[in-house]
C-alpha cells in the first residue's frame, strides 16, 4: 500500500485512490499537520493513533503501525494538495468535514494553537472544498469535546 500510494502522490497527474490509500493519505495528513510547527510529540503521536483507531476500528498496534507508515509516505510526498486530493476525490462531503475534525484533534493535541498548524488546517479545509463555517463549527466541536 504504501508504494502505490506514494506513486499516486508523486505522478503528475495522480488517479483516484482505493479507500485504504485514502486512509492512508489522511494518515499522512495528520502526520504532515502535526510536524507544522516542528514540535512533533508523543501527545500528537498518540492523537493521531487515537483518530485513526476510531475512524476505522483499529487495535492500538493497527493504528500505531499506520501511523509509522504514514510517517514514511508524508516525509517523501511533494505537497499538501496531493493528499487533499486524494481524499476529496475519494469521500462525501460531511466526512471531509470529519477530516477538519481530526485535524483539529491533532493540532490541539498540546492543548496549543500554532500559527503553521492553523494555516494547513485553512489550507487542507479550503482544497478540500470544505466551507470556512462548516471548518469552524468542527473546531468548536472539538474543543467542546475536550472540554
């Protein structure tokens, strides 16, 4: 899996993806948000295996395993767009929505907003074609939830 997502990340003009590499490409979203700021910690580690093992029903060993892979795929892919569109293309609308969610569970993860985080956050939301309200109103639950 890993491969063939990199190579569809990398081709010039990338086909659509299978739901596993659209997974695997959030995976390497959240992992890509969470290094923004250059503080890439245990806490955001462990976040990101924690939204991986609930969106798709992972053990904690599935998850982490995924989380190393994504790791991989998101030091070697070009850019952001790539991963946005693999995931656009790939789900409906309200879960793109649920993507700004889990990445907000990430960025707030070190109970801190960093600047580089919230522009990926505005940046992914936007090439996700997700509307600024609908961006805003995910944080604002996520916040409530951490509340």
């Amino acid at each position: 899996m890993f491969k063939s997502l990199l190579s569809l990340l990398t081709a010039p003009h990338p086909a659509p993806v299978s739901a596993p590499d659209a997974e695997l490409a959030l995976a390497a979203l959240l992992v890509r948000l969470a290094r923004a700021d250059d503080d890439y910690d245990a806490g955001e580690k462990l976040r990101i295996e924690h939204v991986l093992a609930t969106r798709r029903g992972l053990s904690h060993d599935e998850a982490r395993a995924r989380r190393i892979e994504a790791e991989a795929i998101e030091a070697e892919a070009p850019d952001t767009v790539r991963f946005t569109r693999a995931l656009k293309d790939k789900i409906a609308y309200e879960d793109r929505i649920g993507v700004i969610e889990a990445m907000w569970e990430v960025a707030l993860a070190d109970d801190e907003r960093a600047a580089p985080e919230d522009a990926l956050i505005r940046l992914a939301s936007n090439l996700l074609g997700v509307n600024d309200r609908d961006s805003a109103l995910a944080r604002q639950r996520v916040l409530a939830e951490r509340d």
